[in-house]
C-alpha cells in the first residue's frame, strides 16, 4: 500500500471520525504546550556563582530561584496526563464505526499489517497537526507575552528557548508515542473480512488487591520524614524516589480501585433495585467494571493531588500562624517572612493546576459518556421501542456513573489527605529562648527603647496538628462530583437523537 493512499484512508471517515481526529489534534496541542513549557523553565541558565545564585530577570520566584526549576518543570509535565488522557478517550470515540471500516479494507485485500497502519497514521497525523499547532501557539505567545515591567523583570520565561532536539523530542515524540499507544490498542483486535474480533479480556471479577498500593503509598508518606531525620546529612536523594514512587502507587491504587468499587456497587444495586433503571445501571456496571477505571483515571488523580495540596496547605498555614505569633510575642509588626507567603502562592499555584487538570479530564469524561451512547445507540433505541422511556434510560446512565465515581472520589480525597498530612507530620514550636518585648510596637521596633522592654522568656515545646481544611477538601471534593453532573447533563443532550426509531436500521 502506497503512503500516499494510506494517508487518504486513515484520514477517510464519517463526522464521527472527523471529531476523533478534532479532538486527537487538540489533545495533541495541550501536552505539546506542557511540555514546551517545561522546556522553557529548564532551558532557563543559571547565573555565574554561587549555587544559590539567584536569575534577578524574573518577577516570579518559580523561575528565579534554581532549585524551584525542576519542580516547576516537574508540575507543568504533570498537566499533560490528563491531556493524554483525553487523547486516549478520544481514541475510543466511534471505535465501532472505524472497526466497520476497518473490516471493509479487510475485504478489499488488505493486510492485518496494513489495516493497523492506517490506525496508527490516522492518530499520528492528528496528533503531528496538534504538535505543530502547539508550538505555533507556543512561539506566537512567546513574543505576545514578552513584556518586561517597569523593573525590567519577566512574568514568564520569554527570553530563553528550549533547545533544538528538545524541541523536536515534544514535537515529534509525541505524534510516535500517539501511534504506538494505538498500536498497542489495537493489540487485542483482530480485523478479519467479516469483522472486527476482540480477543477476551478480563473475565473474572476484580479483586480488592489495588488496597495494597494505597497502603504501601500511605506507609512511604508516613516513613519519609523519621527516614530524612534517620540518614540527616547523607544523601537523601533515594528518599524522594521511594516517595515519588509511593505516590505513584498510590494513585495507581485509586484509579483500579474504582474498578473494584463498581463491581461492588453494581452488585449492590442489583441486590437491592426497586426499577428498571437501578436493573440497568447494576447490569452494565457488573458486566465491564473496568471501564469506570479508564474514564475517571485523570480525574481521579487530580482530586488525590487536588487534597494532598490541601494537606500541604493546612501545614504551611500553621507555619504562618506560628510565625506571627512568634513576631507579635517578639514587639515585631507587619507581615511574615516571604518563605512562607511562597509556599503558600506555591499551592495556589498547585491549585490552579489541579482546575485546569479536572477541567479537561471532564472533558475527557464527556467524550466517553457520549461515545458509550452512540455505540449503544441501537439498544437503547430498541428499549425506547419496547415502550421504555428515554428518562428511565437517562436515569440508569446517570447510576451507572455515580454509584462508583462517589465512593472513588471520596477515596481520592481521603489518600491524598493522608499523604499531605503524614507526610508533613505536625508542627513543633517553643523548646528555645526567645526574646518577648512588654511595651508597644513603636517602643520595640525603636533601638534605643527597645532593650528597656525586652525580656528572654523559656518557651514551651508544644506539637501543634494542622488544622483539618474541611472546606478546601469538600470543594475539592465536591467540584469533582459537580463536574460529573454537568458531564452527565450534557451527555443526556445526545440522548433523544440517538434513540430515534431510525437508529434501529443503522448500520
């Protein structure tokens, strides 16, 4: 098969396959500007000096200080998992109609080899179109954005550019690693002239193993502090890997947990359902728990940063409020130190991110909940036909989502709770001799009055516990929840049109 004909049938198809390519391209165009981003901040060249030598050109203390690079780089990566999560959902958007004209090339004389091919060149070349997009945006941006204020200092890193290979390895990479995942998709499918044959997947029931990973997290978080006291002043660098690694689990642990929680939701309804949509919902979710894994994966993952930031807040806010006692004891005015209004602008930050994370993973939500009505189109169009009403059939899709997102979200909230907390542990102020001023603040912020008021006092040692950020946490919470209820309302537009008595003779 020629190049050329092979790049005309992948990028053949109905309105169906166009919006795949859409939202192929557009998922595409996200990572690349992530990456690019974290490029950017790691193209950023560190001044002559010392280690802690700071780059004075930028307003933001993320860019200006060297060691705050990689993990702002680090987080700007992050942004691109729920992008690519979107990517792969997009992936499954008309899946049956491709499979049906996948089987027609089949007929024609195709090769299983090629068939795979134009797969893999149909996501490839969406995704190189949203790659190039991207860093058209990203290069168009950089000059927009290139505003320095009136103290000459830079909001964004607008001066320096990432490398050339660092720049073809997002460009580039990405479209590879697109039409290998779909390759990898297409692992378990084999398109025969007849038809498309899924080999079986997992058939058994899911077990509750994934609670092992989130123990295992939860036991590196609370280790990771005696650990760092333990090996104080000897590389603790494998600390933050078996940390890193924790997390990793600990996520993972969600995220195929919820495959568990809808088996056990479905059969719980089935036990106990009182109508036809509770039987619907039971039905579907017993019969492919997995599935509430792959759609709630990316939103899963933000609410568990999303609470583990709130944990992280709540400590740092102690820290303020410690601090301003201390300089109130001490005769000392004004504002805290800039360390501890950083971090927590840092968490802001973090935050802002997590939004912009469960934003896109409902979205992601949204093209899976509107692929699982079209290709169910028929059914339910037969079920509308039997005399079922289209409400009972949205109520059953409305189950069928909550009865495991709810459980999971709670879940997601409570780790990543406890990862914040134990992780930070508590807070411990006094054990030292501080100097405590009895006048007014202008008598003790005056050197020449002060020494007259100044008196050393033995503080306490006190353990101080973070307060629990109940508010932070249920927004976090319930946003995600909100966001799937909007999804959900959305989804039920295509409702009405894909249960039309013509569906029934679709093809």
């Amino acid at each position: 098969m020629r190049p050329g004909t092979s790049a005309r049938l992948a990028l053949a198809g109905n309105r169906t396959d166009a919006a795949r390519v859409v939202l192929t391209a557009l998922s595409a165009t996200l990572a690349a500007l992530a990456g690019l981003a974290a490029m950017t901040v790691l193209a950023i060249e560190k001044p002559p000096g010392h280690d802690w030598e700071q780059s004075q050109q930028y307003a933001n203390a993320l860019l200006r200080e060297p060691g705050l690079r990689g993990g702002t780089a680090f987080a700007l990566l992050l942004l691109a998992v729920p992008v690519l999560a979107l990517a792969g959902q997009s992936a499954r958007l008309g899946a049956p109609a491709r499979d049906r004209r996948l089987a027609a090339l089949r007929l024609a004389g195709a090769t299983p080899g090629q068939v795979t091919r134009v797969a893999m060149l149909e996501t490839g070349l969406a995704a190189l179109v949203g790659t190039l997009v991207g860093l058209a945006v990203y290069l168009g941006a950089r000059e927009l954005l290139h505003r320095p204020d009136a103290h000459g200092q830079l909001a964004l890193p607008t001066d320096v550019l990432p490398s050339v290979p660092a720049i073809a390895a997002v460009t580039l990479g990405l479209p590879v690693l697109a039409a290998a995942g779909t390759a990898l998709l297409l692992r378990r499918v084999t398109t025969t002239p007849l038809g498309v044959f899924r080999r079986a997947g997992r058939t058994r029931s899911p077990r509750p193993w994934p609670a092992l990973l989130i123990g295992g997290g939860l036991l590196g978080a609370a280790l990771a502090e005696p650990l760092r006291k333990a090996f104080e002043g000897v590389g603790t660098d494998w600390i933050a890997i078996v940390f890193t690694l924790g997390l990793f689990g600990v996520v993972t642990g969600v995220v195929l947990g919820t495959g568990w929680l809808s088996y056990a939701a479905g059969r719980l309804l089935h036990r106990l359902a009182r109508g036809p949509a509770t039987l619907l919902a039971a039905r579907r979710l017993t019969d492919d728990p997995w599935s509430s894994s792959r759609t709630f994966a990316a939103l899963l993952a933000s609410v568990l940063i999303g609470a583990g930031a709130a944990g992280f807040r709540a400590y740092f806010q102690l820290m303020q409020r410690i601090e301003r006692e201390e300089n109130q004891a001490a005769g000392f005015g004004g504002p805290v130190s800039d360390d501890r209004s950083f971090y927590l602008n840092t968490m802001d930050l973090i935050d802002l991110a997590v939004l912009v994370a469960v934003a896109i993973a409902t979205a992601g939500l949204l093209v899976t909940l509107v692929e699982g009505i079209v290709s169910r189109r028929r059914a339910y169009a037969a079920l509308v036909a039997t005399g079922v009403p289209r409400a009972t059939i949205g109520t059953s899709i409305l189950i069928q989502v909550l009865a495991p997102v709810v459980p999971a979200v709670l879940l997601a909230v409570g780790v990543g709770y406890a990862i914040g907390r134990l992780f930070t542990g508590d807070v411990v102020s006094g054990g030292y001799t501080q100097e405590v001023c009895r006048a007014a603040v202008e008598l003790c912020q005056d050197p020449a009055t002060r020494p007259y008021h100044v008196e050393f006092v033995a503080l306490e040692r006190v353990m101080r516990t973070p307060d629990v950020p109940l508010e932070q946490l249920a927004l976090v919470g319930g946003g995600a929840l909100l966001a799937v209820l909007v999804t959900v309302g959305l989804g039920m537009l295509f409702l009405r049109a894909n249960t039309a008595m013509e569906e029934l003779r679709a093809t």
